[in-house]
C-alpha cells in the first residue's frame, strides 16, 4: 500500500509506523486468504484480512483521483514549483560551494552533493544524538554558499542553528515559496 500511494513530504517517522501497520494486515490478508480454514466461522483476523482490500482502495482512491484530475488549486501550485525550480536550478548550478537544501531534490536536479537532510539532522541534533558543532563551525566560516528553505527557520533548524544562520547569512532572493540566504558579505 505505501509504494501504491507514494509517499507525498516526509516526517521524522518516514512512515515506519504506517508500514509495519500494512506489514500486520498483509501478513493476515495472506494467511488468512491462502491457507485453508477447519474453521467455518469466519473470526476477526479473516474479516481484516478480507478488508484490507477494501480499505487499500478507499485509501488510495483519493490519490488517485487528484492525480488524475487535479484541482485548479494544484495545478497552479505545480506551475508555482516548476517556475521556481526552473530558476533555481541553474542558480544553484552556478553556486561554487556545497548548498543546503530543506528540499533536497532541488540539489539532486542541480548535481550538487546533499551535505545534510535537514529533516533528519533537526531530529537527531535536537535528540542529542548528533553534535552539530562541525557544521555550526561551517556555517560560521561560510562555508556552504547558500541555505534554502520553504517553511520558517525555526521549525526546519534548532535554534543553535538558527542563530548561526542569521548571524552569518541574508536573506538573498524569495523565488516562489523557497527562501535563499546566502553569506553575508564582511563575515
């Protein structure tokens, strides 16, 4: 069910809990429909395992849907993003240090290395499991020549980060719903 909906943005969970979730159902689905039963009465787990089918497609029909027929709404949002990539690919591309990215598909589309996934990074840095310091120290000496999020600093970035960040980048350019800071000069 996770590779037939696709997986739209992300979140510290990468849908684990959703995939063991389909992993238990589909486990009962095969067990329940393949194996057959001495028993004629038909209990719960059989009557999971002959749902999910129904549940995939009730779940996936508004995907589907949208994909096929997208709003108004979404199609302007799609020439919103493509507008916006189509500028700052090529601004990137012309970038001559390591860029970093709250959307890194945008490094991808410029053949630029990801030096970090913004998303993990915040989860670990802020768990304690990561020392930030090095790539602090990084952002200090301006070492990455440009940071481009969406949404606000604060919920991409801890707040060590942030400061860093403010104290030794500007806000650059807004192209659509990315802001790019780049190093500010003097520093």
């Amino acid at each position: 069910m996770s590779l037939a909906t696709g997986k739209e943005g992300s979140a510290e969970n990468y849908f684990l809990e959703w995939d063991i979730g389909i992993a238990i159902f589909t486990g009962l689905f095969i067990a329940k429909t393949l194996t057959p039963s001495l028993d004629p009465v038909i209990g719960p787990a059989k009557w999971a395992a002959w749902l999910l089918p129904v549940f995939w497609v009730l779940s996936t029909a508004p995907v589907v849907y949208r994909s096929i027929r997208p709003s108004d709404f979404m199609r302007q949002q799609d020439q919103v993003m493509k507008s916006s990539y189509d500028r700052l690919i090529p601004l990137i591309k012309a970038l001559p240090g390591p860029v970093v990215s709250e959307d890194t598909m945008l490094l991808v589309k410029a053949n630029k290395q990801i030096p970090m996934e913004t998303a993990i990074f915040y989860s670990l840095a802020r768990n304690g499991v990561l020392d930030q310091e090095p790539f602090l120290e990084r952002l200090r000496k301006q070492q990455i020549s440009a940071i481009i999020v969406i949404h606000e600093m604060e919920t991409v970035f801890t707040a060590q980060m942030v400061r860093t960040i403010t104290d030794h980048y500007r806000l650059s350019e807004t192209i659509g719903p990315f802001q790019l800071y780049q190093p500010k000069p003097g520093n």
